[in-house]
C-alpha cells in the first residue's frame, strides 16, 4: 500500500454532487455514501429544491433507501460558492443544463467530473473510460493552462456514453494483445433506464423493440475513435488523435428493449493483423486483460475488467447485470465471424459503469496520479 493510500484510508476527501436529484445524481449518491476516500459534502439541484433537506427534495428511485448520512443535508442551488470546499464535484446534471453549470465551476477553479455529454467533444477535455485510456489525464495540465485565466486545480473530465463504455473496454483489450482493430460492427440492445425517469413510455416499449434512440448511433462511432485513440504532440501542443494512425471504422446500430437495467451489445471486429487471433486468443486476452485503475488499487475498480463466460447463452442482462457491482463488463459467445474476424457479446451495467461508477473511478484515478489537489478533511 502506497504512502497515498494510507492517507486517503485515514482522511476523507469533501465531495459535491450537481444534479443530485435526479436519478444519475441518486446513483453518484449510492455509491458515495459508503466510499472509504471520499465523504458528500454538498449537494446541488434546481432551485425549486434548494433549501430543503434532501430526503424532502428528492424523489428517490433506487432500490435501497436513501443514505442516512445524506438525508438531513440541505441541498443548495448548483453555484460554485456552495462548493468551495470541495476537491471533486461530481456531475450528474441533464445536458440541457450542464453546459454552463459545469463550465462555471470549472472557472473557479473546481475539479469536475461530469457524466453529462456537453464537453465530450471538447478539444481539451478527455473523455476517459477508467477501464481504457486513463492516460488521456495528461491533457488537462494544457486544459488548465490554455483557460483564460489559467486554473491551477480547476478542470473538467468527461466519462462516455453508457453504450460506448461497454464497447470500448473489450476492444482495448484486444487492441493492447493483438494490435489495431481497423473495422467494427456493433448492434446495441439498451435498456430503459438509459433514457433516465420517467424514461420511455409504456405503450412504446412493452411488448416491443424501438429501433431508434436519437444521436446514439453517431456518439458511439466518434466517442469510440476519441476514447481508443492516442494523444499526439506538436510545436509543444498536445491534441486527442482518434485513432487517426490506424483509421479505425466502426458502425454502430442502437435499439430501446424492454430491460430495466444493462445494455446488451454484439459486436463483430476486424484486425489489421493477418492472420487474426483465433477465438480462444481472443479468450484468453480479455480474460488477462488489466487495467491501471486495478493495477494502482482504485477502490470501485472491478476485480475482473472483462468477465469472459463459457456458457453459450450468457451473458444476460437479468443474470449478469449486477455482477461485481456492475462496474466491469461481460463478454461471452466469443466465435468465428464470417464476415470480419471475430465476434462476441457484451454486456454492461449502463448505470454503473456505463454511468456514475465510470466518473468516480475517473476521480480515484485522478486522486493517485495527482491531477486532483488534495485538501483531505
């Protein structure tokens, strides 16, 4: 255990949640409450529910009761002031608000951690899978000195699409034993609670399959080349390169199902490698395959980064969903494919690692390699 550790096991790093009521913030919340770095400091929500104690101001929709160490806290409007104090804000907000919310705590200098979409395409911002490309971290030391003024603790980092998280952590693995994957298919299964509460109609999606989910498809075709992409530099300038080395082409083909909670995804992959890895390479990669957020002790980290089954009908969204928490990813049915070289089934929890858990390991990781400033309680 690393000198770091010992200090964040004896001190408790102050916390925010933006967007707290809302049914992202309640997830953020959940697995807060019980964290052993980090301690809720502050909640911020619209300003019809600031001023209430949050048990009064929230319409709590997860599946154990609302955190006895959160309920008597008085929720404030999302304004930086009320979260001086914190080291990281997690940021649950809907993106038709996020945008200027997020960029005016990062203005005064707060570190955020934002699962909304508003910065994802931002030049300077990394959109980091914490499972994938933690190494895009390195960019915000040019996100803070390019900000005018330059911030010295202040930034904004970007956890992905619930369905691009679950694609991108496979084929990392895969890339990381087996070199560039040039071509990919993907057909995504999603369930209900990726369109938040109260979500998709009943009439719409009982007894159906709704084979459209706006702007998903192209999110997961652009987000995948930024995340599995390096970072390239020149004249001292550093900027996100997409994968652009070795182009990669992904089409992505998403649909609302009716399952509550986990998105289920078959992929097919092409590799630029010839001859390609067989089926039981392919295995045994995922199966090894070890991130640094496992690696550095992150304490949300999944024992296993890509869980692979063996038995040909898993994994299941009703059985599996939940597996470590939900914060690492399934894969299973690895074969043959006859059009591109390999395909397989994945499955992941769309509101754990596909949502809050993804940004709090983000801030783990950001906490042990020192690009979050510390002022522990």
């Amino acid at each position: 255990m690393s000198n770091l550790h010992k200090i964040l096991d004896e001190k408790l790093v102050r916390v925010g949640v933006l967007g707290a009521t809302g049914t992202v913030g309640q997830r953020f919340i959940s697995l807060l409450s019980n964290h052993p770095w980090f301690i809720i400091h502050a909640l911020g929500a619209s300003p019809r529910s600031a001023g209430k104690p949050y048990a009064k101001a929230t319409n709590w929709k997860q599946t154990t009761p609302i955190p006895s160490n959160v309920r008597e806290i008085i929720v404030q409007e999302c304004k930086p002031e009320h979260f001086s104090d914190c080291a990281i804000v997690f940021s649950g907000l809907d993106a038709d608000v996020a945008g200027d919310i997020e960029g005016a705590f990062r203005a005064a200098d707060l570190a955020v951690f934002s699962n909304a979409k508003n910065y994802r395409r931002d030049p300077l911002v990394p959109l980091i899978v914490p499972l994938v490309n933690d190494s895009h971290l390195s960019m915000i030391p040019q996100q803070q000195a390019l900000h005018q003024p330059p911030l010295q603790k202040g930034f904004i980092l970007t956890n992905a699409n619930c369905s691009t998280t679950g694609l991108v952590v496979p084929l990392r693995a895969l890339e990381k034993s087996f070199g560039p994957v040039e071509a990919c298919f993907v057909t995504t299964m999603q369930a209900i609670s990726g369109a938040g509460y109260p979500g998709v109609s009943a009439l719409d999606i009982v007894d159906n399959v709704v084979p459209y989910i706006g702007g998903e498809e192209e999110k997961m075709e652009w987000e995948t080349l930024k995340i599995l992409g390096g970072i390239a530099e020149e004249d001292g300038k550093k900027a996100f390169d997409m994968h652009s080395r070795y182009p990669l082409r992904v089409s992505a083909s998403c649909n609302r199902v009716p399952v509550i909670d986990g998105h289920t995804m078959t992929v097919s992959v092409r590799f630029a490698r010839r001859p390609p890895p067989s089926p039981q390479q392919v295995r045994e990669a995922l199966v090894a395959y070890t991130p640094e957020a496992q690696s550095m002790g992150c304490p949300s980290a999944p024992v296993h980064a890509v869980f692979v089954h063996e038995e040909p009908d898993r994994p299941q969204p009703r059985l599996d969903r939940y597996y470590q928490d939900g914060a690492g990813v399934s894969v299973g049915r690895v074969r043959q494919c006859a059009v591109l070289d390999i395909k397989f089934v994945v499955l992941a929890n769309n509101v754990s690692i596909g949502a809050a858990t993804s940004s709090i390991i983000n801030a783990e990781l950001a906490v042990l390699k020192g690009v979050v400033k510390l002022p522990i309680m």
